[in-house]
C-alpha cells in the first residue's frame, strides 16, 4: 500500500465512531451505601500532592509562590463515593482539578485505573478524559445557553467521536430518561428550565460518556432546599443503576449532604488532608479537632449535627500564603502543645481502626472519653 492510501485509512480509522458503552444493567464491583465490597484494585490513588500558585498583585505580587495542596494522598474505589470537605481556601477545588489533569501539581504522584495519569502524552490524555465526568456547582452558568440540551448532553459523545449520529441521538434520549426528562425537552434551552432540572441536564452530560470517575463540585449548593434531596437520590440511583458503577469525588462545605452521599469523607485544612475515614464515624466521633469544628458548626436542626455552634468555627484560618510553622490548625486549636507548634503531624492510621487516618498529635477519643473540650462554640480565635 503506497504511503499517501496508508495515511488515508489510518485517518478513516481514527476518524470512525467507537461504540458506546451500555447506560444501564448492575455491573460488578460495584459499591452502595449499605457497604457491599469494592473491587480488589482502587480506580484512584494519589500520593503526596504539592501545588502551589504565583501571587499576581498586592504585596504578594513579585513572584510569592502560595501553597494550595500540601502532600495529599487519596484514594478512590470503583463505584465508592469519597467526599472533600472543609473551609473555603481548604485546598479541596484545587485538589479536584489536580486529580483531572487540569492543573499539573508541583510534586506527587496520580495512579487512574491503573495508568500513571501524570506520564500520559497530551493525545493519549484527551482520549482518556472520556472516563471522567464532572457536575459543576451552578448549572446556570455551567450550561451553554445558546445550545439545545440534545447539543449539551451529546457534546462529549461528539468531542470523544463515541457512537454513529442516530447512536448519539438515542444516548441522550436514554440519558435524559435516565434523570427524569421527558424527550420534549431535547430542542429547548437551559433558560426555559428550572435550576433543579438544569442540574439534571449537567448531570446527564457529565454521564454522557460512561465515565468511570464524576466529580461533583458542590452540586447542590446552588439549588433550592426543596430540590437538593430530589438531585442527590437520583445521583445514587444513576451510581447503582448504570452497568460499571461509576465513583464519585463529591467536594462540599454541607455536611448533611456528604453523610447522605459519601461512604467515605476526608477533611481538608489549609492544604492538607487532616482526617480521612468512613463518613459516618468520622462525623459520629470526631478525632481530629478541628472535624469536631466543623460538626459543632452546622445548625442546631441539621440532620446527624453535633452540639450548636457558630456558623464557622471559631477564629479565622491563617493565610494560605503564610502558614504557621508546624500544624497550621494550632492557633485555632483548644489544645495545642508545644509539639504541635513545632512539628507537622503526619496523617496515619488509628491502632484501633485502620480504616480511619487522623493527623494529630493529640487525637480525640471516641465519643465519652475525650480528654479536650466538646463544646468548641467556646473556642476564643
């Protein structure tokens, strides 16, 4: 075959759809709240995460470098739900960006369904994007508002080449099914949606592809009270229902929404991960002071909420661009000791239960035999 008809059927070749995945049908490994196994092998696993960013501006803005994520690891399993929870400026987005591959880290390593996600050349990264997905926090800025939902939800089988024109178009029937829209809707423009079904439309979109992995960027924040539990039931019923369970990194501030969605939780401070372990435990009994923070903090009517607090824990935190030596929560801690104004606590396992990571020097005791204040409302800043 002379050159120029071997370049022509190679670009046929690439140029042709491939096959859509099945949207429905239990698949194996999968993983639901009551705690069935996960697969032997995490779909996620990253190590020791370092990024940080150039101040433009200000006093900062001769080339200060501010640290945004300091040594994360995580861990993700096929079909599980892990949540990133903390305050604003925790480090949890920029965390969630690194996992994507949008923003390269400084150090560290990310391993994603076994490939070294940090390794991959720019082609062979755009065809594995495919296997991930992402709901973002306001659907109405998040939806172009220009395109028809059949654009917006066929979009990545297009940009992926997934599927013949009538595959693609049956897709986004099945996916709009799926979230509970009808198929008069498919000509229509977000503008003529309410905010909980233009989530929907986010949310079919991000599924568009079958990923393996969906982030979802504080998804219901932006919507109304009424609407939150509609949105989240149908993100478990889609995670239990399509025939590879997709996993979920789930990244909020409300903590009755991650106990609800998330089997397992880790709790971000300035950067870092300070507690990591099953979501209900961890907010049962908290070992990490400042979790007991946070959980002293949700209203007096949350659902699973801990004793009434203010609406942020007490004090501000410290500047990301200038840390405070040693463990950055010190100065806001009831209990802090000499140690841990002087040394980082690394984040390890408890003796007791390995399945939950804390890091301090001082953890707390499981609920009944604290040796620190429980009531943290009382905390001067």
């Amino acid at each position: 075959m002379r050159g120029g008809a071997a370049l022509a059927l190679a670009a046929r070749r690439a140029a042709r759809p491939r096959r859509l995945l099945p949207l429905a049908g239990r698949g194996e490994g999968a993983v639901t709240r009551g705690g069935a196994p996960e697969a032997a092998r995490p779909l996620l696993v990253a190590e020791g995460l370092e990024k940080s960013f150039v101040a433009r501006g200000g006093l900062l803005g001769s080339g200060a470098r501010v640290p945004a994520v300091r040594g994360v690891s995580l861990s993700i399993g096929r079909g599980q739900t892990v949540a990133l929870v903390g305050e604003s400026g925790s480090g949890k987005t920029t965390t969630a960006r690194l996992l994507l591959r949008l923003v390269r880290p400084d150090g560290g390593r990310i391993e994603f369904d076994g490939v070294d996600w940090l390794a991959l050349p720019p082609r062979e990264l755009n065809r594995m994007r495919r296997q991930l997905g992402v709901v973002f926090q306001d659907p109405a800025t998040s939806l172009n508002p220009r395109m028809s939902v059949e654009a917006i939800v066929g979009e990545p089988l297009a940009i992926h080449r997934l599927g013949s024109r009538a595959e693609r178009r049956r897709r986004v029937r099945e996916l709009l099914e799926a979230v509970g829209l009808p198929e008069s809707c498919l000509g229509k423009r977000p503008s003529e949606f309410s905010g909980g079904q233009r989530q929907r439309i986010g949310i079919a979109r991000a599924l568009a592809t079958a990923p393996k992995l969906v982030v979802l960027d504080e998804p219901v924040s932006a919507l109304d009270v009424s609407v939150r539990a509609q949105v989240l039931n149908l993100l478990l019923d889609l995670q239990r229902a399509a025939a590879e369970a997709p996993a979920y990194l789930f990244i909020g501030h409300d903590l009755a929404v991650v106990r609800q969605i998330a089997d397992r939780t880790a709790v971000m401070y300035l950067g870092r991960v300070v507690e990591e372990g099953p979501t209900l435990p961890l907010f049962a009994s908290p070992l990490h002071p400042y979790t007991a923070l946070l959980r002293a903090s949700e209203p007096r009517d949350a659902p699973g909420a801990g004793r009434p607090g203010p609406a942020v824990p007490a004090g501000e935190p410290p500047s990301p661009s200038a840390p405070p030596p040693g463990c950055a929560f010190h100065p806001r801690c009831p209990a802090a000791t000499a140690e841990c104004r002087a040394s980082t606590p690394p984040l390890l396992p408890r003796e007791e239960d390995p399945e939950r990571l804390v890091a301090c020097f001082h953890p707390l005791l499981p609920e009944g035999g604290s040796p620190r204040p429980k009531n943290f409302s009382a905390v001067p800043p």
